[in-house]
C-alpha cells in the first residue's frame, strides 16, 4: 500500500519503520523536518507538506501528541487534500469525542492507538486497538497486518480511545504506586538493592511495570511517555467518568502528581514522577 505517516515523534517513525519493513510505500511528514533521516535511508519519502504526503495515497495515518495538534492536521490541510476513496487512520491518544468527530469528517476514518512503546511497534508486538464500522477497517487490512498480529476490534473510534485512556490511566496509576512503594521502603531504611530484590519479581508488581521498574527506582528520565502527556491522558479518562456521572478522586490526585513531574522535568518520561517522593539531600 502507499501510505502517509504523519508525525515524526517516536511512535510515528516506529510505525513508518514497521510499515516499510512490512514492503509498503511510505511517505512521512513533520512539521519539523530533518527528523525521518534513518527512514529516508530504509526507503521512505520525506516531504514539506501534508498535502504532498497523501497525494495519492492509499492510507493516511497521523501520530501526534494531542487533540489539538490532530486537529491542527486532520481538519487543517489533511481535510482538504485527502481523496475521499482513501482510508484516514489515527493512531494518537485524543478524546473519545475528537475521535468520533473525525469519523463523522472522514467517510474513510479508523481509529487505532496502540499499547506499547516505540520498541514494541518496531518489533510487531504492540496491541493494536481498531476502532470503526467493519468495511473502514478492512479497507486498511494490509497495513494493519503488517503492523501487528494483536488486534482488538471495537464498533466504533470512540470505543478504541476508551480503551486507550483505560489501559493508560492503569499503568499511570501503577507507576505513582511504585514510587510511592519505593518511597515507603526508603523511609524504612531499606536500600535500592533490596527494593529491587523485594519488588523486582513479586507477582504484586503488574508486568506492565516491569519495563519501568527501573526507571522509578532510579529517577532515570529517560523514556518516550513524557509526564506531560501522561497528565493529558490521566486528563481525559477523568473526561470519559465525568461524562458518565463519575468521580475518579484517585485519578485527579495522579494527572496533578504528572503535571507537578512534568513541570520541574520537561520531556522526560513518566518515571520521573518518582523524584516527587525523594528527600531533598541535607545541606552543610
């Protein structure tokens, strides 16, 4: 298939790597450029526009950060340039309503964020969550197939995005308990070396935690999840209960904690909110 990849972030290339490897024509654009040199390298076909990225595409595919930067894209130029025989899909973490506006827009829209970083999409493991009427879907078979073989199919775009900012709202929430543990041991007197012997393997820690685990006991900022996202995704999941009459009192204390992190840590990864619960060392 020829297929547009826009938005150059980490996930975005990962997903235009994947897509290449998988023997697909790729274009990629960003609004930055110069960011997709090692996919240029591999076959792609990096351009200045959105319009030039789907002229003539089969599939157009946007990777950004947020709700507004998707509707900078997908109701901004993308709008107007895609041909209404190609398929839209959107792979970001956007609101349950901004996902269900485009599939009114889009005659072709799929929904589909994933779960799993850029190294799990790279190696075709992530969890594809596809969201849309049955013929949308299976117009952007190819592609999904090369992407992953883990798929779960929802009725509509809306449905996918609940069940994004579901699973993330668990693991941001898991993160916060893991530092709050470690936090709990240290005070105790317990060094990093037997929290890690403690913790590192008990069945108590999710094994979504696992590949943060030592990111939390370090501080280490390094990662591709920023805090500041994690707030925003904290954020909206707080939107999806509040629509429904429910309070999430645990929620709204996690997205503050990420907004906390993500003010005193800029870009670095949702691990850092653990430096929230170290002691300031003494001074002399």
């Amino acid at each position: 298939m020829d297929i547009a990849v826009l938005g150059m972030g980490r996930m975005g290339q990962a997903i235009a790597g994947r897509l290449l490897d998988g023997g697909h024509q790729v274009r990629v654009w960003n609004r930055t450029m110069g960011k997709a040199g090692q996919l240029v390298s591999a076959g792609a076909r990096e351009v200045r526009s959105v319009a030039e990225a789907v002229d003539g595409v089969g599939v157009a595919v946007t990777m950004v950060a947020d709700d507004a930067a998707v509707r900078a894209v997908a109701l901004g130029e993308l709008r107007g340039s895609l041909d209404s025989a190609s398929s839209y899909v959107d792979c970001s973490s956007v609101s349950p309503a901004l996902s269900g506006e485009l599939a009114q827009v889009f005659p072709r829209f799929v929904a589909m964020p994933m779960l799993g970083g850029p190294a799990a999409v790279s190696a075709g493991q992530a969890v594809l969550l596809v969201g849309g009427a049955a013929d949308r879907v299976d117009g952007v078979g190819p592609m999904i197939s090369s992407l992953s073989e883990t798929v779960r199919r929802y009725d509509t775009a809306a449905q996918a995005l609940t069940a994004k900012l579901t699973t993330n709202l668990l693991l941001l929430s898991g993160v916060v308990a893991l530092a709050e543990a470690f936090a709990v041991g240290r005070s105790g007197g317990l060094a990093d070396d037997q929290l890690r012997e403690l913790l590192g393997a008990s069945p108590v820690v999710a094994p979504g935690l696992h590949n943060r685990f030592d990111n939390v006991l370090t501080g280490s900022p390094d990662g591709w999840w920023t805090a500041a996202l994690g707030a925003k995704d904290a954020g909206l999941a707080l939107e999806i209960a509040r629509g429904a009459g429910v309070e999430l009192p645990s929620a709204e204390v996690v997205r503050h904690l990420y907004e906390v992190a993500a003010s005193r840590h800029a870009d670095a990864d949702i691990s850092v909110v653990t430096d929230l619960y170290r002691r300031e060392a003494p001074t002399t």
